[in-house]
C-alpha cells in the first residue's frame, strides 16, 4: 500500500488521482476502521490512516472516505472554531478544491459556492489563478492551498486573490513550508527533477517557501494574521484528528478601506 500510494502522488497527475482513489480507498476503508483517529470531516474513525508523500512518507496522513489530509482536517476544524463560514452568507471562490471539501461545501446553503482550476474534474471554471475570470470586490472569502508553489509568478496569482475579493474578505492561502529557512528558495535554472524534488520537495514545485511567506502575501496588500491555532487545540486533539503539528495558517484579510 505504502508502494502504490508513493507511486500515485508522485507519477499519476493530479485529476486522474482524483478519479479513481476515492473509489480504491472505499473498498479499502473497513480494514482501517477503529477508534485511534478521527476525521472531523466526515466524523469517521480509524485505528490508524494511509501514509502519505512523496520524498517523505508521513505516517497516518490520509482518512481514507473523506480523503482528507492532515492539513485539510486542520482548516476545516479552524473555520468552524473560528469563523462564521458554515453559518454566514457567503460568495466562497475556491480553487482547486480538494475532494475531501466539495461536497459538504456545495451543501451549505448560505454558500454561493464557486470553484475553479485548470485542469480539475470537479471545477466550476477552468482557470489560470494568475489571470483569475472575476471582476473586482466579487468574493468574501477565498480559499486555494499548496497551489502558488506550483506557479511561476506567485506574486501575480496571489494579487489576483486580493483583486476578486471584497473589501473585509479574507482568504486561506496554505503552502509547504520550510520553517527551518528564513528565506524563500527558488532557481529557476534547475530544470532536472530529482535535483527539483530534492530543493523544492517536488519535481513539479518552482520554490521552497521560508519563514518569509506572510511577507510575500503582504506585499500584495494582505493584512495576514499567523494563527498556530494547532496549539490551541492541544495535544489530544492534534492526536486524535491526526493534524500536522507546527503548522501556521495563514489568514488573509482584505483591508475594508485601502
């Protein structure tokens, strides 16, 4: 199993893992059930989850049924802890939606839902996020991870966000980190793929983001707020949720007056 999830994430794209996993990981579910995990997505447990990665596996990273990943069920547990978005009206962009999402969000009735990628099964509209197809103050809130280090100007797609949201809208912007860099690390005259994986944590990822990330949004007009809401939580439910431990969320605010 270990095997076959390796050789998915790193040599299947992405919109053809979408279509099938989800039916191999059902057939697959009932071995995993317990009580070890939960997801609190979908409210199902587990007595351990798939690993999940390419350069590193991490252990108990992916839920089976919902197909979320550790830092999905973080997100979901820090909107409804945090914010009204399963309960206010909201116009919601969401771009690549992960499938673990799209369904329990396209149910919300105060969503006015909207999704997009270039090349997903399960988008709305295609579209390239550094030309985004929306006019001007559209959204409320905006989500799109692990998605700008994919992008050569990251600069460009990530003012494309602050454009089509409204004044007091806000986004969550999630990439991978590494906190042990101050910096951001990219080169564009690395071409070969194993030396790409190796830097980048993926053949297909242009940069290595640091500790400078909230900065990046912030030149764009972002007011960001840094929120270690895993710490909040504690070590029983990080446990328990099976969360990734020191990871920040980085929360995009919109300034109501400019």
């Amino acid at each position: 199993m270990k095997f076959l999830i390796a050789f998915f994430s790193r040599y299947i794209p992405r919109h053809y893992q979408q279509r099938i996993a989800h039916i191999i990981l059902t057939m697959l579910s009932p071995f995993y059930r317990g009580n070890k995990f939960e997801d609190p997505i979908d409210g199902k447990t587990y007595r351990k989850l798939l690993p999940y990665g390419q350069l590193v596996k991490r252990q108990n990273a992916l839920a089976p049924l919902s197909m979320s990943l550790e830092r999905h069920r973080l997100i979901w547990l820090y909107l409804k802890s945090k914010t009204d978005f399963f309960t206010g009206n909201k116009r919601f962009l969401h771009v690549a939606p992960e499938y673990c999402y799209l369904r329990r969000f396209k149910k919300l009735p105060n969503l006015d839902y909207v999704t997009g990628d270039l090349i997903s099964p399960w988008a709305d509209v295609k579209m390239d996020i550094c030309d985004i197809p929306f006019g001007e103050n559209e959204f409320d809130v905006a989500m799109c991870n692990h998605v700008f280090e994919h992008v050569d100007d990251d600069r460009k797609a990530m003012s494309e966000f602050f454009r089509v949201l409204k004044p007091g809208g806000w986004g969550i912007f999630q990439v991978p980190i590494d906190n042990t860099k101050e910096e951001t690390f990219e080169d564009n005259s690395i071409t070969d793929p194993n030396e790409r994986e190796k830097l980048f944590w993926q053949h297909d990822h242009v940069r290595l983001y640091g500790k400078d990330y909230g900065k990046k949004l912030e030149a764009v007009g972002f007011k960001v707020a840094e929120s270690d809401f895993i710490s909040e939580l504690g070590v029983e439910q990080a446990s328990k949720y099976a969360l990734p431990l020191g990871e920040i969320i980085y929360i995009c605010h919109k300034p109501k007056h400019s």
